[in-house]
C-alpha cells in the first residue's frame, strides 16, 4: 500500500461516514495507525462484526438528523464523506440536500478539512444520473465553507467491492456473452489498497487546496479486456464477447441484477459509469504520495481472488434446479386431471380453468429455483453457514409437502388429508419467503407470489373436500 507523505496535525480525530460500506470499512482500520476515528452509523450492528469496531468512537445515527451531524462532527479534523443514495425515490434530490447540510455543519464545528470519493467523469455530454449525482455532491462540498478534496475514481478492485463483484460473476457465470456496445469504453481500474491510500493522504493535504483530483491505477483498458483479464487471472477459458447496440444502462443493470448477485439497484450506478470512458484526465494527485498508485490490474484481480470465497452460485442452482424438478416430476406422474373420479367432483365456481395452473405453476417452480439459488450463494458469500442449512433443510421440507399433495389429492384421493396437506405447503411457502427475505426483501416478495398461491390453493382444496363431504373416494 501507498504510504502517504506525512503534513500537518496527523493525530486530529477523523470522522467516517459511511463506514459499513466496502470503502469505509478499508479505510477505517489504515486511519487508525495515525489518528483516532469516529464513526457515523445509523446502526452498531453494521460495524459490529469488524475487527476495530471496539477502536473507534461510535456515533449512533442518520446523515439526515442534523443533531446527530453535530454530535459526530464535534472536535473532528477531518471529516470523510462516504454517502450515496443508490436507488429509490428522487436519489440525486436526497443526495444534494445531505451534501449540503454535511458541507454546513462541518463549517460549524470547524472542521479543518472534508474528504469525498466520488466517480470520474468526463466534463462534457450527458452523464447517467447517478454519477451526475456524485458530480454535483463533490461540487456542493467544494462551494462550501470547509476546504474539500475530492477523489475521483473509476472501477474500484478488491475483495468485497461492488464492482468486483460484477466483474466477477459476468466472467465465471457467463462464458459468452451479449454486451452493450460501450463494453469496449475505455477505463482505468484502481485497486482498493491504492484508494484507500489516496483518502488518506487527502486528509493531510495543505489547507488552500479546494479541488477534485482524479485517481486511478496503472493500467487503462475496456472493459472487455477487463473481462479477458479476469478470465486469464482466474484460470479460466477465454470469454466469448459479443456486443450490441440495443442494451441500454437501464436494461444492462436488469441483466447483471439478475446473472449476478449485484441487485439492480446496484448494478446502475456501476453501469452508468461505463458509458463514458472513465480515464485520469490528470495526475497531480500524485504529488501528494510517496509513489503513484502501483498496483496493477492482474495483481488487484489476484490479490481480491485470494481474499474472496469461491462463488457457489452454479453449484447452488444446479442443487435448487435439480430438487424443483424432481417435486415436478413426482408431482407430475401422480397428478390425474382427466381421472374419472376428478371430474365428478363438484368444484367451485371460482375454480380457475386447467390451463390456467400450468401457466401459473411453470414460473413458479422457476423462481423457486431461482430464488433459492441467489439466496443460498449469498449466504455461502457472507459465511453465514448455519442459516444456509437451515434454508436447505426449508426447501427440502417445502418441497416434499409440494409433491405429495398431488399424491394425497389424485391417488389417496382423501380430501381432509390434502387439504391439511396443502396448508401445510402454504405456511412451507411462506417460511421460505420470510427465510429468502433475510438477504434481499424483493427475493421474499417473489417467494412470497409462492406463498400465495399455495394459499389460495388451500382455499381451493378445502372447498373441494366441502362440496365433496361423504364421497371423498
């Protein structure tokens, strides 16, 4: 790592927004070989499991409470703005008045310098919104009365970053893809060491200094190359690329949210920033290190392999996709629509036509699948072992109480059973759904469509078994 030229007060307390995100929690520990840290965070348990997290000065609240900013900034010296809105809502709106407080208050409190990372961008065209964003925060800090430094980055590369991790899942999981044309857009990568040595020694910067400074590794490269890089570090075949005019931000952002454990909401910024070549268009930041950021792609992209789990995610869905389609098989082979005794049963008139279940359950099973696969890689990714058990032992339950109602409804043929039978299905389902939530609210709504259906199929059942009191065989 990149050991910054010591300048003025180095032991002043520093302050880190933002410090359960993957640039904050690097920054924090390397902060605290030369001064004493506080953190801003709207939960200890966000920063509970990290190694200094008994090291720093915890300040428990939002970025948005005013009352909080003073407590967090009171007696700092240099303050470390790591704060983005990533999705949601009017983002840039919410974004801008955050700056604009933090920018204020850190006035207020005197605070001799501000710290952001931001993304590079180019000065002209039209940026995507989320990286006009970062452009317009950096500005806001730079207009206001603390002197600012703004870091400008592009592909950020280590173990646990964002951007890593997009590139890590298209390489393995896709080994040909159909890309948007800008996938041949240039860009400089830096690796996370070399960046966290930057926002270090922007905090001890001479105070005149007011200004962005653009940073980035070594290399420049398209993405392509990025992608080819990857697949050579990592021993893996060379990937096949064909790109397409026709992919847009928005529906490349789809893409990766849905071939890759980046949500949507996540993958767009990331995205976005590809569109324009993301290259240092100057180098004076240089002058304030003892050596320019060094390290190079290969070496980032080898260095986070080697600090990253392996990706289960292949494995995962071959595991889910193999249990969902033996239930479907089983559920299949027992299952007698055209039976005699099924169609002298008195049904209700809210019963929905045949066709209409295999149109229903055909998506169904493959969201099962799906869903239980992204919520099982995410686990395996966060070492959280026991609850990716206990999700197995879920689905395997879930199931098996699937397939059997075909068998208890067309071959048993006993009604109260399968019908107990099928509410026990519908709790199944929505176990599943609360469980899928724990790494992702929209995985639990689309689990919960699963719960709901078992629900009304229950319903459905029940009125079967009503209607049918006496002659159930």
């Amino acid at each position: 790592m990149n050991t910054p030229l010591p300048q003025s007060d180095p032991d002043g307390l520093a302050l880190v927004t933002g410090a359960s995100g993957y640039i904050g929690g690097a920054l924090v520990p390397v902060l605290l070989e030369r001064r004493p840290v506080r953190v801003l965070t709207r939960s200890p348990d966000g920063i509970a499991d990290r190694d200094w997290a008994q090291r720093v000065d915890v300040v428990v609240g939002d970025a948005s409470d005013d009352d909080a900013l003073r407590r967090a900034l009171h007696g700092v010296q240099v303050a470390y703005y790591l704060i983005h809105s990533m999705d949601g809502g009017d983002f840039a709106a919410r974004d801008r008045e955050l700056a604009r407080s933090f920018a204020r208050l850190a006035g207020e409190a005197g605070v001799r310098r501000i710290v952001y990372l931001g993304g590079i961008h180019p000065k002209d065209g039209e940026l995507s919104p989320h990286l006009a964003s970062r452009a317009e925060t950096g500005q806001i800090l730079l207009d206001g009365p603390v002197p600012a430094a703004c870091l400008q980055a592009a592909v950020v590369l280590g173990a646990g970053s964002a951007s890593f991790a997009m590139l890590r899942h298209l390489t393995e999981r896709l080994p040909v893809m159909v890309t948007p044309s800008w996938i041949d857009t240039p860009v400089q990568p830096i690796a996370v060491d070399d960046a966290v040595a930057c926002l270090v020694a922007a905090a001890e910067l001479p105070s005149e200094v007011n200004r962005a400074f653009d940073i980035g590794g070594p290399d420049v490269l398209s993405y392509r190359d990025l992608i080819e890089t990857y697949a050579a570090v990592a021993g893996l075949r060379p990937r096949r690329i064909v790109s397409v005019p026709v992919l847009t931000p928005w529906l490349a952002s789809h893409w990766v949210g849905a071939v890759t454990p980046v949500p949507a909401g996540l993958a767009k910024p990331l995205v976005g920033s590809l569109v324009h070549p993301v290259v240092r268009r100057e180098e004076d930041f240089d002058a304030h290190l003892d050596a320019p950021a060094r390290i190079g792609v290969r070496e980032a992209i080898r260095s986070a392999l080697g600090a990253t789990p392996p990706d289960t995610g292949r494995r995962r869905l071959a595991m889910s996709a193999g249990a969902v389609a033996a239930c479907v098989v089983v559920g299949s082979l027992a299952t007698q629509p055209n039976s005699r005794w099924y169609r002298a049963l008195d049904k209700p008139p809210w019963q929905p036509p045949p066709q209409t279940f295999g149109l229903v359950w055909t998506p169904l099973y493959a969201t099962i699948a799906a869903v239980s696969a992204q919520h099982l890689t995410q686990l395996d990714r966060e070492g959280r072992a026991v609850e990716a058990t206990a999700y197995g032992r879920a689905l395997g339950v879930n199931l098996t109480l699937n397939a059997l109602w075909s068998v208890l409804f067309f071959r048993v043929r006993n009604l109260p059973v399968a019908t107990a039978g099928a509410a026990a299905l519908a709790a199944s389902s929505a176990d599943l759904a609360r469980r899928a939530s724990g790494t992702g609210t929209r995985r639990g709504a689309l689990l919960g469509t699963y719960a709901a259906w078992t629900t009304f199929a229950t319903a459905l059942t029940a009125s079967v078994w009503r209607r049918n009191a006496g002659s159930t065989r």
